[in-house]
C-alpha cells in the first residue's frame, strides 16, 4: 500500500512540473519583443523634418526622441507587462511614458508629452520629412480708397484714387499746376504698379509706369519720381489733410479727471503726416496706442496699428478709437479703453 502511494506521489509531482513548464512556455510565446526596433509617430503637428520616435534597445534601454517645435531626447530604461510597455527616463521632468501594444509594429502612446500626446499612433514604418503644415489665408489688404501725399504742404496736395473695378486716377500737383493720369493698376503682393496710362504734363514721355508700395493699412510709400510728388512720399488714406490752421493739428487732453497730475493725464495728439497718438492712464503707468487717423464728416477715427505697451492692461484689444469733434475746442471719446471711457471730453490743449 505504502508502495502504490508513493507511485501515485511520484506521478502527481511529474505531472505538475510538466503542466508548469507548458504554462512558462505558453507566456513566453504570448511576450512581445520590441528590442532593436525604432517607432515613429505617425502625426506631425509641428511640421518638423522628423516626426517623435522611440527605439528600444535588445538590453531594456530607450531613447525616445520627442518634436514638439524643437527635438530632444528621454532616455532610460523599458519593461514589458503583457501588452503595456512602461518607459523610466532616468532624468528629466518626465519620468514614465506608457504605451499600449497593438501588435509588434503599432503602439499607441498612453500619456500625454510637450508634443505627442495620449492615443497617437507610433509605428514600426519610418516617416520622412513633415506633414504638409495646413494652408494659412494671409488677409489681404483693402487698397480702394483715396490716398494723398503728406510729404506736400498745405491742402494742395497729390492724390490717388484706386477704385475696386482696376481703374485709377492719379492727380500730381506740380506747382501751380497738376497732371491727371487716369488708367488701371495691377498689384502683385505689396507692389501696386500702375502700368496702362498715357502720361501727359511735365515728365511727358520719361515715366512709363507708376509704382506704390503697400508699407501697411492706409499707407503707401511712392516709388517712382514723377514731378511734383517723389520716390519715397508717403500717401495716406482718407480725406485730405488739414493744413497747420485746421483743427486736426493739436493735442487734447482728457478733461474728466482733474485731480490727476498733469505728466498723468490722458491725450491725445493727432499728428501733421497722419499719425496719431494717445497717451493712456492705466493706473499703474503709462501706456500708448499710435497709428492713422482719417476724418469723416464730424468724426476722427484713429487706426490703431500698435499698443504694444498696453498688454496686460483693460483696453489692449483696441483696434480702432473713434472721436465725435463736439466744436472748435473740444472732442468726445466714443471708445472704452483703460481709465478713458466714451462719453469722455478731450480739451485743446492752448
């Protein structure tokens, strides 16, 4: 009896160690061996020459080469768990990166980096070369309107005139007298050229073609010497501009608060070429809005083309700063900016 159970002992320890060694086998053969292989994500959203990889190397170790605008490098060690791949990087602010393995050749990224980010697909296929970057649509700027040159003294000054169907016309004053050029214009980016025209008057047949250049939003530099107008005038839009005596010439200050220091106070100056500028109270310093300003009926609206220095304060947003002229001395603010508010009366400053 003693000799049957120890055969049966015998037998039941055999048959365990061959059930265990089936199991090992089994898991084995269900492991993934990523070693040597170098995986590239298959999204680009930066528009590099090289997308994000990762190599694993045969000894455990990583190198995961990260694009996020620029590249750098996470290395470290890897481990396998059935099918999650867990990355420690030995230095850095990142210190594990987890992906989940589809297959020997796809995996798919499980935490979120500067560039890659959770569920991208990185694969065993090697990516050259960026992802076409999508179409970005420059805005391009309106031209039509009337444009005088305020490089010329007083109200007689050159115009041009470029209207929406192609055609111009272009007045040169030259002394006492002027030259109408009428005709069309072709633009090629920030080049008009007014090309089809018979010149007549004082450059006669020395001129066969026009040039402006676009600088910006109702502003254009001539670039051809003509006569009375030369290369480098500036043209601005909107009406024509006031002479020294006209209203337009001065500074204004904002008459609403009257407790502030005078170096505090906000103003106002629209300039002889054009420009302006306001100089605005943002409680905690001072900041500035310049660009152009046209007059329209009973109205100064002022272009903002900079107000860098009022980032981060009420009123940095501002694109444009309307005034209604109320008389010979006065204007009324009709925009919200930072300590000025419309409604605010803006005093000529004697």
């Amino acid at each position: 009896m003693k000799k049957l159970f120890l055969i049966l002992s015998v037998c039941f320890v055999i048959l365990s160690f061959s059930g265990c060694t089936k199991k090992t086998e089994e898991t084995d053969k269900s492991a993934y061996d990523l070693g040597g292989r170098t995986y590239y994500n298959t999204v680009n959203e930066y528009g590099q020459n090289d997308h994000a990889k990762v190599w694993f190397g045969k000894d455990g170790s990583f190198v995961f080469t990260e694009a996020d605008g620029k590249t750098y490098e996470i290395s470290g060690s890897y481990k396998i768990d059935e099918n999650v791949c867990t990355l420690s990087a030995d230095s850095g602010d990142v210190k594990k990166i987890l992906f989940e393995i589809k297959d020997e050749d796809t995996l798919v990224l499980k935490t979120s980096l500067s560039g890659s980010k959770t569920d991208q697909i990185f694969s065993t296929t090697e990516i050259k070369g960026a992802d076409p970057l999508p179409e970005t649509k420059t805005e391009e700027i309106d031209i039509t309107g009337t444009y005088y040159n305020s490089a010329q003294p007083g109200n007689s000054k050159s115009f041009l005139v470029i209207n929406k169907d192609g055609s111009i016309e272009f007045v040169d004053i030259q002394g006492m007298g002027a030259i109408q050029i009428t005709g069309t214009y072709e633009r090629e980016e920030e080049l008009i050229g007014i090309l089809n025209f018979e010149p007549k008057g004082a450059f006669g047949e020395s001129v066969d073609s026009i040039f402006f250049i676009i600088e910006e939003k109702g502003k254009l530099i001539l670039d051809t010497d003509i006569g009375g107008s030369k290369q480098g005038d500036v043209f601005l839009f909107g009406e024509l501009l006031p002479n020294e005596d006209d209203l337009s010439f001065r500074r204004y200050k904002n008459m609403m608060h009257p407790d502030i220091q005078e170096a505090y106070v906000p103003s106002v100056e629209l300039l002889e070429d054009g420009n302006f500028v306001f100089t605005e109270n943002c409680y905690s310093g001072m900041g500035q809005y310049n660009g152009w300003y046209e007059k329209k009926e009973d109205m100064y609206i002022c272009h903002v083309t900079d107000a860098s220095s009022m980032k981060g304060y009420a009123g940095q947003d501002v694109t444009q700063i309307d005034f209604t002229i109320k008389d010979e001395k006065s204007i009324v603010l009709k925009t919200d900016l930072c300590m000025s508010l419309s409604g605010d009366v803006f005093d000529l400053v004697q």
